[in-house]
C-alpha cells in the first residue's frame, strides 16, 4: 500500500518541525509548501538527509507550487506570521485572515479530501475561516490547541508532583487564548482528581492556581525567552499527535478546536472541546458535564472566540 501524503503548509519553524517528526515516525511521505522560495527545498532536503542515520523511510519534497500537495490524505496549516514579545495571538488576525484565504482556496483545489489541522494563530478564528474558504466538511477541519494547552498543563503537574507525566492526564477546554479553561476536576495524576490531591495535601490550592495560570500564559512565557517568534516543538508534536490518530485510526480522545453544533448550548461555533479522531476525522464532540463555575469560564471563552469571529467578517465581508 502506498504511504500516506502529508501535506505542511508553511514550512517556517513549526512547519519543519512537523516535517522532521513526521519523517521519523513514518507517517508518510511529507510534502513542505511555503511561498517564500527555497526555504521549504532547504529544509525537506535537509530532513531527508537525515534518514540514514535516523533510518526512517520517506520521501520528503519541498515546493511553492500548491499543486504538489495533490492527493494529501492530511494537511497541516502553520502559513502565517507569529506573534512577537507584548502581541497577542489576536493582533495577528487581520494578517493570517489573508493566508487562510489563500490556504483555503489551494486546499480546496488540490487536496479537498484531506483531514486538515490548522495551527496557525488566532487559532478558533483561524480554524473557522479556514473551513468557510475550503469549503470542506467541518468534520475533518479541525484546530490544534487543546492538546499542546493540556500538555502545558500537564508538563506542569509532573514537575510539581515529581511524577512521570505518562500518569497525569489534563483537559483544557475553551478557546486558545488567555480564557482557555483549564478543568482542574477533570485532570489526574494516577487518575485521582487534582482537587482530590489538595484534600490529601500533596499540593495547596495555591500551588494548583499558579499552574493553572501558568498554563494559560504557556504560549506568552516561551515568545518573552524566545523574543523572535514562537512556540514550535510542543506545537509541532502535538498536532502530529492528531495527525496520527486519524492516520492510523486510532480514535484517541483529544481536545481540538472543533465545530461544535449542539453541545454545550453551541450552535455552530470552532472552540475547544474533547473530541474523539479516527478515520471520519473528528468522529465525536464529547459534550461533558460543567460546574457553574466551568460553564462561566467556558461562556467568558466562547463570548473571546465569537468576538475574533465578528472581526473576521468585518475585515472580509465575504464570509458568513
Ligand atoms: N502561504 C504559505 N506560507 C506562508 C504564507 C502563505 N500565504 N504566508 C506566510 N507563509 C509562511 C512563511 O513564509 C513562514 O515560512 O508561513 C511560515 C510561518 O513560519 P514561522 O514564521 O516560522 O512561524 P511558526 O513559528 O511556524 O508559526 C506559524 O503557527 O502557532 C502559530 O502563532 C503561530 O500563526 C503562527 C503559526
């Protein structure tokens, strides 16, 4: 059987990264576009060169012309800009709105039977306006943002309990900016809830808010180190996490900027929710029980992600 095609639309640091790790795990063949020349030949070339020693067998090619990426049965989108120290992911908006345009109308054309993940910033708005371009089935356009959220999460909780973080399990849901809702009751280390962990005095309350906190600037702390750009290892590896999922069907339980149309008092809205990923793409929204608390936090998320939305509209009338 032939390999699977992966498509990586911007080839800039999350997009090489993504090439590299696809490679290594012989998700399939990688194919690199980008529209500045030579940066995404460079790197395929340089990946490729890498698999003797690494040993893993895959064709990787770089390009500017979308009609390479023909056929890709997963596209994963990182065209854009990053934001600089002191932006927020919203102040790129009105500069990504133009490349998801551009994205959506390339994918339409050429690969419009792809599962696509979408990474680029702001992310729900992002997500959603690149389903509207493509024109493809809300079920296999998804976002990238609550597993590398819930990995921050968790990353966090296994420093501070000293434990391997194969045994923590966090959930973050809401939109991917400062009023993600990162669910404490719903995250575990060894399967006992967090709050449990407080009542048994493994950590304070006060300790649990800080990471919490800390979660939800995960993206901000690593622009201040890194000054020039980005996150981009964390991001990469999370969305190869889905990309895997349904490539191999393995129907893992993740939470994704998905379209949501019934749960949560939604209808019809990209946000944050657990989701299930197979083969039909996203097969199901897990429509979990929230607190008060949780649905006010979830609300205030939702009123952040709908608000981007209306400004996508406002800069281009042409979406819905
Ligand atoms: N089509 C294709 N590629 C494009 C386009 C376009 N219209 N516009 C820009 N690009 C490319 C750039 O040439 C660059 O190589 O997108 C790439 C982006 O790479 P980086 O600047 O290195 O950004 P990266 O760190 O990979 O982040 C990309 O993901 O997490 C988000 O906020 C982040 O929106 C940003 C995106």
């Amino acid at each position: 059987m032939a390999r699977p095609k992966i498509a990586l639309i911007g080839a800039g640091q999350i997009g090489g990264t993504l090439a590299h790790l696809a490679a290594i795990k012989e998700l399939g063949d990688v194919i690199l576009f980008d529209i500045s020349e030579g940066t995404p030949q460079g790197k395929a070339l340089d990946i490729a060169q890498s698999g003797p020693s690494e040993g893993f067998d895959a064709i990787l090619k770089g390009t500017n012309d979308y009609a390479d990426i023909a056929g890709a049965d997963v596209c994963i989108v990182t065209a854009g800009v990053p934001r600089k120290p002191g932006m927020s992911r919203d102040d790129l908006l009105g500069i990504n709105l133009k490349v998801m345009k551009s994205v959506g109308e390339g994918i339409a054309k050429h690969a419009p039977d792809a599962f696509v993940i979408c990474i680029t910033n702001p992310l729900d708005a992002m997500v959603w306006a690149l389903q509207q371009f493509s024109g493809l089935p809300a079920h296999k356009v998804v976002g990238m943002a609550g597993v590398l959220d819930s990995a921050r999460f968790r990353h966090f909780l296994s420093v501070e309990f000293g434990v391997s973080m194969k045994d923590v399990t966090a959930f973050v849901l809401g939109g991917h900016g400062d009023t993600m809702v990162p669910l404490a009751r719903y995250s575990t280390v060894g399967g006992i809830p967090l709050p449990d962990l407080v009542e048994m005095g493994w950590t304070s309350q006060e300790t649990l808010d800080g990471i919490i906190q800390r979660t939800r600037d995960g993206g901000a702390e690593i622009v201040g180190l890194l000054k020039t750009g980005s996150a981009f290892y964390a991001p990469a590896t999370s969305a190869i996490e889905m990309a895997e999922s349904y490539l191999k069907d393995q129907k893992r339980v993740l939470p994704c900027a998905a379209y949501v149309e019934g749960a949560f008092g939604l209808d019809g809205l990209y946000v944050g929710v657990p989701t299930v990923i197979g083969a039909g793409g996203i097969e199901k929204v897990i429509g979990i029980k929230l607190s008060a608390d949780e649905q006010a936090m979830f609300d205030k998320s939702v009123d952040a992600v709908k608000g981007l939305v209306a400004a996508c509209k406002t800069i281009d009338p042409s979406l819905v």
